[in-house]
C-alpha cells in the first residue's frame, strides 16, 4: 500500500473512466488538495469532443481508447452511468489492468455484486457514493467495500474522499438510501434555498442580498450540526423566542407537512435507484 504521503505507488497512475459531471469534479478536487499530481492522472471519456474539452479545461492527459491507459492505473474511478457500465467492464477486460489495481465505482444503484459479475475478474471494487459540493472541498461522500475489500482498501478510498469534503465508510445496503438523500441531497438544497430566496424578494429584499442571506444561512446551520453535535430540534429551539416570528414561521412550515414532503422525496428517490440499478445490464 503507498506511503502515508503518497496516494499512488512510484509508477502507478488514477484513472478516470468517465470525465463528465462526477468525473470532473473529483479530479478537480484531487487536483486542488494536492493529493494526486496532474502527471498520475488520465481520464476517459465516450467522444473523441469531450476529452478535448476535459484535457484543455483541467490540463490532464485523456484518451479516448484507455485500455493501454489502464496498465498503469494503480485506482481507477469509474464515473459512468450505470447504463454505460457494460461497455467499461468489456473494455477493462480487455485492457492491462493489473491484478491488484483497485476500482471504485460511484454508479447509483449497481451493487458490487453486479460490478464483480461484469468485470469477471478478481480485482476489488469499492463502491462510493459523493456528491456534487467535492468540487469546492464540501463533498459528502459514503464508500462501501465489496467482495475481497480490505480495511487498506477502504483507507484508500477514504482518503480520496476525505480530500474532497468529509467520508464515512458504511455498509453496502445502505448506499441506495444515501444516494437518495446525500448523492441527490444539494438538489434539494438548491431547490429549498431558491424557494427561500423567492420568499425574501417577497417581503421586500433584493434577490442578490437574499440569496447570500440564505445561502450563508444554510452553511452556518450546517456547520452548528456537524461542530457541536446538537440535535437540530434542540440548536431550533434556541431560535424560537416565546411568542416571536420565529416560531411562526415554523408553524407555517409544519402546516404545510415539510417533515412528510422531504421524507417522501428521499423515499422517492430510493425507489428510483433501486430501479437504475436493476437496469444496468
Ligand atoms: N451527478 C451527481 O450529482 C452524482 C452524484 C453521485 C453519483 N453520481 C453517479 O455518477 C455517475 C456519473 O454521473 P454524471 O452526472 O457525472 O454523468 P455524466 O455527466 O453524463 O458523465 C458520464 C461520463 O461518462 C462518459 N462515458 C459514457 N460512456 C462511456 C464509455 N463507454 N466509456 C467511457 N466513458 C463513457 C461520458 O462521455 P461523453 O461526455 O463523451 O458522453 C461522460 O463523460 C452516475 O453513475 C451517477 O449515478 C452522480
């Protein structure tokens, strides 16, 4: 296993197998913290166009045709659809890949069993599940071990996460429910922040000064939960003053069932990615 400096040992590279939306934005993350130099990594994209565009945009090698790519690879970050999942094992098969090179997967909803039973070859995949806030050091991430993953491996995977926001290692079952709620999470951020920010220019703000209040609202929120370990009901309570707005406010939220609402879009969505999952063929 590489040193504690170095992600990759003397010679090895990071392969990005897939450089579109996720892809970019991990090797970006990668790129920032220092953690893998612009020399160790490659990516790969379907046409010939994009990986033009992502070698110009992040200044890394790219190929079109990377089963030569592979035989350095010593971690390769499979960032495709899980429809497109198919054609990377048929080409990995066909490629160098060495034995002991690992391979993570941030597909939604492909197991990996399935992973395994594609490639048909005994290399370890981990699976892991980030999102989109990796770009600017903010990601959540989950990273789950398969058949033959080690403790190191997990490490491994961890580290590359960690370098991009925060990372917990959890068991395989539960990685349909985080995608659903932290993979597709900053969607629904978005969506509340923008609503709120409506809501700002309706009592009489201009939208630029209430996004910021919003989006500064949301951060330092999150930042409560996560520094102090309070419950978010008893940080709430702080808020509410006995007969103030504040509790006004929330009442008009549980009104209208913003507990059910946010539970139903998770659960939704769950349900969805059990069924892309099914579908990777
Ligand atoms: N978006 C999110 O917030 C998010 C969060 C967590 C996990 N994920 C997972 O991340 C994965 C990628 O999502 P995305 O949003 O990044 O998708 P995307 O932007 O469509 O990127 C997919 C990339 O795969 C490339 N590709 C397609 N077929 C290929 C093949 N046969 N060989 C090599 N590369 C191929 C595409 O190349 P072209 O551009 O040339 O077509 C594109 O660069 C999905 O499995 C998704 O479940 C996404």
């Amino acid at each position: 296993m590489p040193d504690s400096v170095s992600l990759l040992e003397p010679g090895r590279t990071l392969g990005v197998v897939g450089a579109g939306v996720m892809g970019q934005t991990l090797i970006k993350g990668l790129l920032d913290t220092g953690l893998v130099a612009r020399r160790q990594i490659w990516a790969t994209s379907k046409t010939q166009a994009s990986c033009d565009e992502v070698a110009e945009s992040l200044g890394i090698a790219t190929v079109r045709d990377y089963r030569e790519a592979v035989g350095t690879a010593g971690i390769i970050l499979v960032c495709v659809k899980p429809a497109q999942i198919a054609a990377v094992a048929a080409m990995l098969r066909q490629s160098q890949l060495r034995p002991d090179a690992l391979l993570i997967s941030i597909l939604a909803g492909v197991s990996s069993e399935r992973l395994e039973s594609l490639l048909d070859l005994p290399n370890v995949w981990v699976r892991a599940m980030p999102n989109t806030p990796c770009v600017v050091g903010q990601g959540m991430t989950a990273v789950a071990g398969g058949r033959g993953s080690s403790p190191d491996h997990l490490a491994l995977a961890e580290r590359i996460f960690s370098s991009v926001g925060r990372c917990a290692v959890v068991e395989e079952h539960y990685c349909n429910a985080i995608t659903a709620l932290s993979g597709s999470g900053p969607a629904y951020m978005y969506l509340m922040m923008e609503a709120l920010a409506d809501a700002g220019v309706r009592v009489g703000l201009r939208r630029d000064l209430a996004l910021e209040l919003v989006a500064q609202t949301m951060l330092g929120s999150a930042r409560m939960v996560l520094d102090t370990g309070r419950h978010p009901a008893s940080l709430r309570d702080d808020v509410t003053t006995p007969a103030g707005c504040t509790i006004g406010g929330l009442l008009m939220l549980e009104d209208g069932k913003i507990r059910s609402v946010l539970a139903r879009a998770v659960e939704e969505a769950t349900r969805i990615v059990e069924q892309l999952g099914r579908a990777a063929k």
